[in-house]
C-alpha cells in the first residue's frame, strides 16, 4: 500500500491578512494548474479525514497524490479557508485545548475548529511542550479532544540536541509517541473507528536551525517511530504516515522525501514564502 504524502506548513506566529490573501492566491492557483494536467493529479483534495479502514493512523487514500496543507495562526484561520475554498489546499491550526467546551478564555476547541473550517490540527508541537510547559499527557489528550471532532491531528514528537547527543532519542520519542498511542488508541489491536491522523518527527535541535537532519538521521527516527506503532498493530503501522520537520527546504526536502519511511513533511519558516513552499510540494510529486 502507497502512503500519501502530505505536505503541510505551519506559520507560527507569522502573517496578516495581506499575506495570507496573496499566499493562499498563489499556492492555490500553481497546484491548481498542476491537478488540472494530470488527471487524478500529483496534488490532490484533502477531502474528509475519516478513513474507511477504521484506523486512526491509516491513510485513507492509496494513490499517487500529495495532501497539501496551511494551519496559520488562528486568527486568519477564516481568511485561509475563504481564499481557499474549492481548491486542493486544506486548512489546519497550530493548536488546541483539550477541553470541549467552558470558561477557559482565550482558547479554542476542536469543534470550533472543525467549525470553522478546518481540517487538521498540530498537536504537541516542541515550542508548545518547551515555551507553555505542554506534558506528554496534555498534549495527548488535546490529541484525544481533536479526534473526536474529526479533525486530522499531526502529532509532533521530537529530541533535543542534549537528548540526542546523551544518545537518549529512542527513549524521548518511545515516551513521546506512547503518550499519544494509550490516549488514541489503547491495547486494542486495530485501534478504534477514528479519523486518520499522521505522526510528525521535528527533532528540537533542527528547527528554525536553517540545519536539517541528514536524511540518514531522519529515516532512523522514522524507523522506529513506525517499529513502535508495528509492536501495536502492525497493519496501521504501515499505513501510518509520519512526516519530517525541521529546516525544511525545497533544496534538501527531495532528498529527506525519498526516504522508505518518511512519508511528507511539516514545514516551519519555508511555507512563509509561497515559491518555497511550492518547491517543496513539487518535490512530494
């Protein structure tokens, strides 16, 4: 079976609405033009996120094509999905609250998302767990919270330099990666009927670093990501999508891309640029 790339860019606290009107113009009508030409199209619609397979982690569409994606920040969330309705880009956020609903001021549910036309939702994203103090089980229970509003989650997991470098990555990626795994899925062989979700490995030391993992680092990473799911289910463990991040740049994203396991990317600073980050989606073709 074919995993679909999915290539996704995250803004973080950038932009207005005049940058999001001409990102959103331009993106949409370069991948316009490249589905129009070719039929069942090297880009393709995100369509809904749940999956006929019944797996939380599976991919929902065996074809040739790429899932594209934008989560700006919330406020112009509205104004991507306006500007992007009816084309093959789909609209995420950067973040979530666990809760569905209350006097929590300032946040944003799921449902809101969802309502709002969103699709996907990055959860646990290392500057979430390293500025705002998000746990491993904070970050899975908003994941929990965005799966039942039938959003995509991108889950993020990732080591710092120090981990790294004590040799401890395995270990912090294992413990980051179960959190999600007992709070999406439990012991159940199968996992539960859900929407489909991908896991994201953004090693903290290499983003906004300008220095991405060698694309040899990256595939380790993404091996035992996807031998951890497999101890669980083996079945999902192959279709389950599990994306790069860090520094990712239309020089080095064809290289990181071809790897067995590394089946798309999140992309920080180079999705700010519309040419970058198309750059970057041709090389997902």
């Amino acid at each position: 079976m074919m995993r679909r790339s999915l290539i996704a860019g995250n803004w973080k606290m950038n932009g207005d609405r005049a940058m999001t009107a001409q990102w959103c113009a331009r993106v949409a009508r370069e991948l316009g033009r490249e589905y129009a030409a070719d039929g069942v199209g090297k880009v393709a619609a995100a369509g809904g996120v749940a999956d006929a397979g019944g797996a939380y982690f599976a991919n929902a569409n065996d074809d040739d094509a790429a899932e594209i994606a934008v989560c700006p920040p919330h406020i112009l969330i509205s104004a991507a999905v306006d500007a992007l309705a009816g084309s093959c880009v789909g609209v995420g956020a950067q973040d979530l609250d666990a809760n569905e609903s209350g006097a929590f001021t300032g946040q944003t549910s799921a449902r809101m998302l969802a309502d709002g036309g969103c699709r996907y939702v990055i959860v646990g994203h290392s500057e979430r767990r390293a500025l705002y103090h998000e746990s491993d089980q904070s970050a899975a229970q908003k994941a929990h919270t965005a799966r039942a509003a039938g959003l995509c989650a991108i889950l993020c997991v990732g080591e710092t330099r120090a981990e790294r470098d004590a040799g401890d990555t395995e270990k912090v990626l294992a413990r980051q990666l179960d959190a999600f795994l007992d709070a999406l899925c439990g012991d159940a062989p199968g996992y539960s009927a859900a929407p489909a979700g991908v896991v994201a490995y953004e090693p903290v030391w290499a983003i906004g670093s300008g220095r991405a993992a060698t694309p040899q680092q990256a595939q380790a990473a993404h091996h035992f990501l996807r031998a951890r799911i497999a101890a669980r289910d083996a079945r999902v463990a192959a279709q389950c999508r599990i994306l790069y991040g860090g520094s990712v740049s239309g020089g080095n994203a064809a290289e990181l891309l071809a790897q067995p396991d590394i089946d798309g990317a999140l992309v920080g600073g180079a999705s700010l640029k519309a040419d970058d980050f198309l750059a970057i989606c041709g090389a997902a073709s």
